[in-house]
C-alpha cells in the first residue's frame, strides 16, 4: 500500500504552522482559531463541519465524510489544546519556526502535528472518493477535543454525545505523538489531594500546637513506601504504576504553628485499577498515619478531602483485536513499523474504551518533547504520517462483516 504522494496530497506543513500559531494553551488560550482552521481544510473535501462551543473559548470540532451505505465508521481523534509553554525557548512558542529540517513551536508534536496529518490524511482519501479512485462506502468522523490537557472537557462531552445518539463509531484512532507506532494501552491518572490537619498555636510556643507541615513530612514518607509497593505491579507494555507527590502547601502565617498542609500526589494507574481502588489504597497508608495520632504519637490526622483534575483512568485494547490487527497490516504494507507498545502518560483513549469503542493511539513525533522547552516535530515524519494515516483509513473503509455492511472488528 503505496504512501507515495498525489495529486490529492495535502500540504500538511502549512496546516500545522498555521495552527501552531494559534495560542491554544490549556487554560488561558482560546481553541476556536485552530477549530476554524481545520474546519476550512475539512469542509473544502466534502466534510460536513460542525463546532459546538462548550465554554468560552473552548470547542469541540467534528467534521463527517460518508462515501456510502455500509461498511464501518472510522474516527481520527486528538485535542486542540496546548500546555502552557513557560521560558526558555529559542524561539518564541507560537511563532513556529524551521529550523534543520524540524517545525518548532508549542503544540508542534502534542498534539497539532497529529491533529493536522489526519486532517490532511482524511481530505486525501475524500478527494481520492471523488475522483473515483477511493472508498465507496463507510465513514470518516474527524474529531477534534477541546481540553485533554486539563480535565478532558471535550472528550466526556463528545463519547457520551455520541452514545446517546446511537453514533458511536466503530473503532477510534486517538492522535499522539508516538512516532506513527501503535499504542495499544495506556496508563491513568487520579490525583488525590491529601489534607494534614494538625492543631494551631503562636510560633513561639510550638509545644502548644501539632505542627500540620512535619506532620505532613510523616505522611510523605509512608506514601513513599506505598510507592515503592508499586513496583510489583508491572504491565507488559505500560511498566509499573507510580505515586508521586507533585505539589505542597501549607501554613496561615509566619509567626503560626500550621494548623493545616495540603498534598496533591500524582497516582499513575494500569489498566485493572481504577480510581476506587487506588483511593482505598491512599485511605490505607492515611489510617496507618492516623493510628499513630490515636496511640498518642504525633497528634495530627490526615484525609483525602478531594481529586485535581485528570485526563482518566487507564485503558486497553487486546493486542489480538481484529482492529489492531488491520492496523498493523496496513502499516506493514505501507513499510512502517507494526510493532506494538503502551503509551505511560495518559489521554482521551480511556473514554472511549469506557464506551466498548476499540481504540489505539498512534500519530507523528516523539514522546520526549511532549510538554518540552523547544518542543519540535521532524517535518519528514509529519508528511510520511499522512500517507500511513491514509493506508490505515483505506484498509479499513474496504473492510466489511460477511454481510458486507458492518466491520470485522464490530
């Protein structure tokens, strides 16, 4: 299956800088520019565009292409949202900038470069519809989410939507920069925040009080035990799970013993946890610090009195699902690599398996520069993903049920 370029090739640098250039960073940017864009290049091939606002400035995009009756219904899935860029560049952030060969900018990679090859793979395949050298039957769905980089606003808005509808696809590619290899799995997040409450007293008396913040020192220190018990929990694709403490704060004055200190841990989940049992897990290591309160130790206590926002749980595609499998024959026979791996970090995959949809993450650039100073995206990668998105569409708009109107993998 040839990725070679045609007449019907889309120029995907040009998406992708455009959009670069539109500041959508999570939560202070606004999403609607890089929406527009995509909804000019979509709606152009033949795609009904359709964006809903779910707050100010934030949307979600999707855009729908039926070539005929039967056969499956594919979505290509990423985010429009960016995290914020900080200092440190060498070139301003949203000024995307070429150099040795590379796009650089924020969002280069995580996930506009994703976002555009799809884009721009899924016009190819229309205009190959209409010219009568491509699919006749099927459907592409272009989703485009708003928020994955904060709490997945746009994507627990779209899977339910969906599903209320009765237009659940029949399976999903979710865009991250892997290097176009196929993620099958995932990891979660949940991040509970952990209130240490101790009792309050002047500075100068601190025999009169229970200092929250040491006492919070305490509780760091059985956390990282349970973190160490993680180890033993490895995932064949995904490693280990994690429990890291990634924020503290504490203490109403300078001249006050602490009466209360707050930690926020980042708790990393394989697919098998869920947010439940990871909270039980917390509320375990807190009751052994609590019991020590109670035989007349430090005198403070500890609860989980709520969770930071994240993207969700864990999730996972069976290596054997006949979708994974189609997709691994199309890019070998696209000459790419069809190797399988798990992606550590967490995105919008997670609500979709919660749906039963069959899911995988793949897209163009690297792991390494998510979230990075100079995040950048090799340009020969972005344009070599639009040929290997277009084989795995093309593969699996002509794959059909023995009826000829459903999918293999449904």
């Amino acid at each position: 299956m040839s990725t070679t370029a045609t007449a019907t090739t889309v120029d995907v640098t040009a998406l992708l800088t455009a959009m670069v250039a539109c500041d959508s960073t999570t939560p202070t940017g606004e999403e609607e520019s890089t929406a527009a864009l995509l909804a000019t290049a979509l709606s152009g091939a033949g795609f009904a565009v359709e964006t809903e606002e779910l707050a100010p400035g934030r949307v979600n995009l999707t855009a729908r292409r039926r070539f005929g009756p039967g056969g499956p219904v594919l979505m290509l899935n990423s985010h429009l949202d960016v995290v914020p860029a900080g200092a440190g560049w060498t070139s301003p952030p949203f000024t995307p900038t070429l150099r040795d060969g590379k796009l650089y900018g924020r969002g280069t990679a995580d996930a506009k470069g994703p976002l555009a090859a799809m884009a721009c793979a899924a016009i190819e395949v229309a205009r190959a519809a209409d010219a009568g050298t491509g699919p006749t039957r099927g459907e592409i769905v272009f989703s485009a989410v708003s928020q994955e980089e904060g709490d997945s606003l746009g994507a627990r808005h779209l899977v339910p939507l969906l599903a209320r509808e009765g237009r659940l696809p029949d399976a999903v590619i979710v865009g991250e920069p892997t290097g176009m290899r196929l993620l099958t799995a995932h990891k979660g997040s949940v991040r509970p925040v952990v209130e240490v409450v101790g009792r309050a007293a002047h500075a100068a008396t601190p025999a009169q009080g229970v200092n929250a913040v040491t006492a919070a020192a305490t509780v760091i220190s059985l956390l990282e035990r349970y973190a160490g018990s993680l180890a033993a929990q490895g995932h064949p694709l995904l490693s280990a799970p994690t429990c890291t403490p990634v924020l503290i704060e504490g203490g109403e004055a300078p001249n006050a013993v602490p009466e209360r200190c707050r930690i926020t841990l980042d708790r990393r989940l394989v697919p098998g946890e869920t947010q439940e049992s990871v909270l039980a897990e917390v509320g375990a290591v807190l009751a052994e610090f609590n019991a020590g309160a109670a035989d007349g130790g430090h005198g403070a206590s500890a609860s989980v009195v709520a969770c930071a926002p994240s993207t969700g749980g864990p999730s996972e595609t069976p290596e054997d699902h006949p979708f994974v499998a189609l997709c691994r024959r199309a890019l070998a026979a696209a000459g790419a690599d069809d190797s399988l791996g798990g992606l550590t970090v967490n995105c919008d995959m997670t609500h979709f398996r919660a749906a039963g949809v069959p899911a995988l993450v793949c897209g163009p650039g690297r792991l390494d520069v998510m979230h990075a100073v100079d995040e950048h995206i090799a340009l020969d990668e972005l344009t070599g993903s639009v040929g290997l998105y277009r084989a795995v569409l093309t593969e699996a708009l002509a794959t059909a049920g023995s009826s000829g109107e459903g999918p293999v993998w449904s």
